[in-house]
C-alpha cells in the first residue's frame, strides 16, 4: 500500500485462500455450501463484516477464485510463492499492507466462525492487543489478531505453518478470548468436513 493510505492507523483482514485442496480432492474452496454461498465467500463475508478491508491472498491461476473474492469486497493479490505454503501467502499479504496497525488473518476454509468472534478479535487488537486470538471450550482457534509489532517475522515467512512457530515463540503475549462459537475450530479438509 503506498504512503497514505486509507488504512494507515487501521486493522486489516487477511484471508488466505492460495491453498491447492489436496486433501478435499477438488477446490473446496469454490464447493458451494448450504444455500449456494462458496467456502470461500462465506469466509470473506464473516471476516469483511468486523474489517472492512480485506486482503485476500489466492494462487496464480485461480481466476475463478479471484474474481469470485473481489466481486464480494476484498482486495485480491496474488502470491507467486503460494506452492511454499501458509507462510509465503502471509507474508505476501502483510508486505502488501504495510501501512496498518495490525491483522486479523483468517483461513478461506474456516467459513463457520461467527462474525461476533470477528469483531471481538478486531476490538481486542484494536485495543492494543499483540496478538489475540479465540477459544473454545479451551482450545486456541481461528482467527488470529497480530499487532504490527510481528511486521518483520510475519514478512519473513516461509513454509506451510504460517504464523504458528511466531505464536509459539510469543505463547505469552496471546491473548484468548472465550467464546461460544465452535466455528473457530472447524475447517474443511475434505468432503466430510461439509
């Protein structure tokens, strides 16, 4: 994003959905759910419903996808590094945002978190949270807020574990919020998952 931009001073959604569906067998991402909505755009519209401003991050060739994400609001990149995995697709993202004070990165396969969760992840950041993220009965989940003070481990990101050795490296600073929403922890991986 260049200086003065819109977003300076602000929070930032982040959807990664450059995945490649080995598991599912098809792109599920684009596997339309009960009522027609794609995996995909449910995600976006629960994440785009606390953020405004969403980044989605797809892989080259995934112009289906791409067209689908920025006709329902987010502002589509396209990582070249995709096929290194979560890490190469949130890096890309934050690179192109570098102008904000933190993130909200959620996962274009977890289309069951409520948008209330969302917005208290965003509120907690917001807050001066460094990182936040949501629990249910116990167990950390989706999606994770990350302060701009992460900017230059997020933006070296490799591999397909994204964020997760950060967190663990900062275990202390996460904060977890409790809610009753077991869409934090559900994602799909195959067909079952639906």
């Amino acid at each position: 994003m260049p200086a003065d931009s819109p977003l300076d001073g602000k929070l930032c959604g982040i959807l990664l959905a450059a995945g490649a569906s080995k598991r599912f067998g098809a792109d599920k991402l684009m596997h339309p759910l009960a009522g027609g909505t794609t995996v995909a755009v449910a995600a976006l519209a629960n994440l785009r419903s606390a953020l405004p401003h969403v980044i989605a991050v797809v892989r080259p060739g995934a112009t289906a996808l791409e067209n689908l994400l920025s006709e329902a609001g987010a502002t589509v990149i396209l990582c070249a590094d995709a096929d290194q995995g979560m890490g190469a697709s949130l890096a890309s993202a934050v690179r192109a945002t570098s102008h904000v004070d933190g993130w909200v990165v959620a996962l274009a396969d977890m289309p069951f978190i409520r948008p209330l969760t969302i917005a208290k992840i965003a509120a907690s950041l917001a807050a001066g949270a460094a990182i936040v993220a949501p629990a249910w009965r116990g167990e950390r989940g989706h999606p994770v807020g990350l302060s701009a003070r992460f900017r230059p481990q997020l933006e070296a990101l490799r591999g397909d574990e994204g964020a997760r050795a950060l967190l663990k490296e900062n275990a202390d600073s996460i904060e977890l919020i409790e809610v009753d929403d077991p869409g934090v922890r559900r994602d799909i991986d195959t067909p079952a998952d639906l």
